[in-house]
C-alpha cells in the first residue's frame, strides 16, 4: 500500500529539474521532448539529504529536483510511495540550466501507482 502524502503536499505539481549541466546531463536533456515520461529515483536511505534523480526512460540521469520539493518527495518515495513525471517543457542553453526542464509530477495516490 502508497503511504499518504506528507500533509499539505500536492499529488500533482511542477518544477524545474537542476543539475543538467553536469557530466553528460545536457547531451540527454537536449534529447528530450516535450511529454515524454521520465522516471523519478530517490537517494538510497542513508543519505543525510537525500534528492529526488530524473532519469530519461533509458536510464540517462538528467538531474535532479530542487532541495525544498527533495526534502519531502525523496522520504515518501523510500517510504513506499510512487511517482511519475513528465517533461512538459524543454529549452536550449540560451535558458539558465536550471530552467531548461521543466516536469510534471504526479504522485499515486491511496493504492493507485501510475
């Protein structure tokens, strides 16, 4: 069963991934497109501030969300919870790194996983 979300968190929400600069990041985020889905991978539990990774569907990491949504998300996905996203915009480097991806999340909700 999906342990209930954190009080006060939203089941859907967007944000923008950060980190896309580092490594090979850019090369994959250039690659994505608008509404592809992408997955969500949580820092193993003994992290002291675990993130909240966006990988592309073949498993390339893109980066990661911002601190204030990682602080919630990351402890209710290591918890059992589940959580898809999905790019709904995409830029180029004439936009700041941590703009250039924008994602929907969408959490499940009660037993539902998406």
């Amino acid at each position: 069963m999906i342990p209930p979300l954190p009080e006060g968190q939203p089941p859907t929400f967007r944000t923008t991934v950060h980190g896309t600069l580092f490594g090979e990041r850019a090369v994959h985020v250039a690659a994505v497109v608008q509404g592809d889905e992408l997955i969500l991978i949580p820092d193993p539990p003994m992290e002291e501030d675990p993130a909240v990774w966006v990988h592309a569907r073949g498993g390339e990491p893109l980066g990661h969300l911002p601190p204030e949504i990682n602080k919630w998300l990351a402890p209710w996905l290591q918890r059992g919870g589940g959580a898809t996203a999905t790019a709904v915009r995409v830029h180029g480097a004439d936009v700041p790194s941590w703009k250039r991806l924008v994602v929907e999340v969408h959490c499940a909700e009660g037993t539902e996983v998406r």
